[in-house]
C-alpha cells in the first residue's frame, strides 16, 4: 500500500523522517546543543494568535511579492542548505526546480552539491547564491571573489553573505551518530542505511554527497575532502571590513543572512546592503540565541523602509508566515520543511510543499478578513493569552 500523499508540513517531515538513514536525519533535522534555540523558534509562533474580522473582505487576489528586485509568486523563498544531496539525489537542482515551479525562487548554498554552474545550467531563472566567506589556502578575499565572479558569470543575480558560522555550532546529535568529515561508518549505521532501501538505491547510483563548489572535479572520493574544505572555511576573525568589501564587488542585491541585533542590520544596512535575513540558521549555530520572530521587530525597526528583511527559522505553517509579515519581514525563507519534501518526492515534493504554503496563507488571510499581504501589520497580532487588548 501506498502512503496517502502529505497534507501539512509535519506529515511530510514524518515521512522523510523514515526516508532517511538515522545519520542524514540528524543531519537534518537537528540543532545545536540543548536545541532550545531550534524549538525557540517554533514557540515564538506560539505566543501570537491573530485577529479575525468577519463579512467584510473579499479573499487575496495574488499573494505576490517582490523580493531581490524580483517578482515571487508567494512570500516564501528557498533557505541556502549545504549537502542536499544527502537527503535526495537530486539536492539544489531538484529544489529550485521546486521552487520555479511554485514560482518562487531558491538561494543556492555554497556547500551545495550541485555547483554554481551546474544549478545554472539547469534551471530556466537565475537565482540566488548564498556566500560563506572563503578562507582558502589564498586568503579569505580571493576565495570568496572567486565564488562570486563564478556566481556572477553565469547569472545569479542577488548575493546573501551568511555571517552566523564563525565556527561550526555544536551540533551534538550528529556528532553522535557519525555525521562527522569523515563520517565514522560502524556496522549498525550502515545496516540502518540499507533498511532504507531506495535511499541507498539512489545514494550509490548518484552519489550526490560532495560540496562542489569547493573541488575542482567531483566525485565520490572527494566528498570527505571537500567537507574539510568546508569546515576550514569558517573564518572566525571575518569582519565588517570583509562584507563592505564584498558589497563592494556584487553588483546586484546584496544581503547579509545570520542578523538577530538591530544594531548590526543598521551597520549592514550602512554598508549599502539591499536588506538582511533574521536567522540563527534554524538553531544550528548559537544554541541560546533568541527566536528569530522575537528578534524581527526591532531589527525591521533599524532597516525601515531602507531595505528588505527576510526571516527564517522554524516557519511551517502559512499562519507562521503570516505572522512574521505582521511584524514587518518582506518574506520568509523555509530550510528544512523543503528538505522533508524532496526527500519523499524530489522536486515535486518541493513544489508540494510551497503549494501547501500558499494554501494556508490564502486561507488564513480569507479566514482572517485580511484582502492582501501589504495591509498586514502588529494590529493583527494578539497574544496567544491573556486578555490583551
Ligand atoms: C542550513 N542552513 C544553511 N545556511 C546557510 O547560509 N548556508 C548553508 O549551507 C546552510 N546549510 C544548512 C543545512 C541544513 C541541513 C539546514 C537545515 C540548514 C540554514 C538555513 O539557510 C536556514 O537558516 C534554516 O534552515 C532556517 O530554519 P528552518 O526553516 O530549517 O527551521
């Protein structure tokens, strides 16, 4: 028998959840540390409910946005994930392959392993490219010109500089099952990845499991270096300098992804950035930072209507975008909900899961009253209890 097709975010987490080897899901679907942070962000949806008013709207024509200089069909983008391929062969081609046919648009990761050029080649719009500062054996600005002239070459168009990952975050339930470079393969791993048997099926077919920007060439046998490439990266001594400098070299939309502190996104916004991502990289990097919904208005504050501010962290439901609008996001990015959906189901998994997205946020704003996304504002949150107002 054949599991009825998801309706929710969650009913696609739980089936790839069984999809995936224990090691690729920690990976996943995990946090830093005590994970207060991961789960922080999903509470801070909690603590709102929105109003309601009845018999007087008409439901959202269109739920388009303009973000990057560029039309999306709905407020919800593609996060930049590292290693997709590990959770379905396809990785960040099948994702924004996903994302263009919900009419959306994707940020490819630098640790992606589908490169630049290859997601380029194979996608009919030009999308979006996320930058780790490069450290490499040439220093830390040449690397990283080089991955944004290549970005550049064939066509992305809007630049995210991801400054949360100074270091790597303790991510202690992968480092427990493995998930290190090298990974460490013991027997009962690798027996629990051969129950999931079209898994390895697809995983030793096409071995999509290296960060391709960072080799020369491909292939299995670099994955393990290519992941030490990743982890030496991470540059702790980055600084404003380095990111005045990039803004310098990127001719089109420019933002810096990893902000929780106003005072940041203004000296962001400063440095000519076109806006910035509240992000704790979904609780995987500080454990203890605050919940990116808490940290939005006051950030939103500091960019004003300079500039563009995007969310992620924990949005699952239309009803969580809905609110992080209320407080002033221009959009939202969603990381791991689309990876639960190209684990089922590839690409079309992805567009499932916008399209459950745009269904939600339609029916929400139906349901609430509210004719379009740009009348949305604090005035339609509430407490989630207690009297208020
Ligand atoms: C990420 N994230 C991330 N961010 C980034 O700038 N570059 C990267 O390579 C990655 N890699 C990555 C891998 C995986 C498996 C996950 C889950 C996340 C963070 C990502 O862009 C985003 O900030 C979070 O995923 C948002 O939180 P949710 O939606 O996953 O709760």
């Amino acid at each position: 028998a054949t599991d009825p097709t998801p309706i929710s975010v969650d009913g696609y987490r739980e089936r790839a959840r069984r999809a995936l080897p224990d090691m690729i899901w920690s990976y996943v679907d995990h946090g830093s540390e005590t994970e207060d942070t991961m789960r922080g962000n999903r509470e801070a949806f909690s603590r709102y409910r929105v109003e309601a008013r009845m018999l007087g709207g008409q439901p959202p024509k269109t739920l388009e946005t303009e973000v990057a200089g560029r039309r999306v069909s709905l407020p919800v983008l593609l996060a930049p994930t590292g290693l997709t391929g590990l959770s379905h062969w396809t990785g960040e081609l099948g994702a924004a392959h996903g994302a263009e046919r919900a009419g959306t648009l994707s940020i490819l990761s630098t640790s992606s392993t589908w490169s630049i050029e290859e997601v380029a080649a194979g996608t009919q719009e030009d999308h979006l490219f996320q930058l780790y500062p490069f450290s490499g054996g040439d220093g830390l600005r040449s690397g990283s010109a080089e991955l944004m002239e290549r970005a550049q070459r064939v066509g992305y168009s809007a630049l995210f500089v991801t400054v949360d990952v100074p270091v790597i975050g303790n991510r202690e339930w992968e480092r427990l099952r493995g998930m290190g470079a090298p990974p460490t393969i013991t027997p009962a791993r690798a027996f629990d990845a051969a129950r999931h048997v079209r898994w390895t099926y697809r995983y030793l077919r096409h071995q999509r499991v290296s960060a391709r920007n960072l080799l020369d060439q491909g292939g299995s046998a670099a994955a393990v270096e290519s992941v030490n490439r990743l982890a030496g990266l991470m540059n702790p001594e980055l600084n404003w300098d380095d990111i005045a400098w990039m803004r310098d070299r990127w001719p089109g939309p420019f933002y810096v992804k990893g902000i929780l502190h106003p005072e940041d996104a203004r000296r962001a916004m400063a440095l000519g950035a076109d806006g910035v991502v509240v992000s704790n990289h979904g609780g995987r990097q500080l454990d203890q930072a605050r919940a990116t919904l808490d940290a939005l208005p006051a950030v939103a504050a500091a960019v004003g209507q300079q500039g563009e501010v995007l969310l992620d962290g924990g949005v699952r439901r239309g009803s969580d975008v809905v609110k992080a609008l209320c407080l002033g996001a221009t959009a939202v990015c969603i990381g791991r909900p689309f990876i639960y959906g190209l684990a089922v189901d590839g690409a079309d998994g992805v567009r499932a899961v916008l399209e459950i997205f745009r269904e939600e946020i339609q029916r929400t704003l139906t349901l609430m009253g509210v004719e379009s996304l740009e009348h949305l504002g604090p005035e339609w949150l509430a407490p989630a209890s207690g009297p208020g107002t």
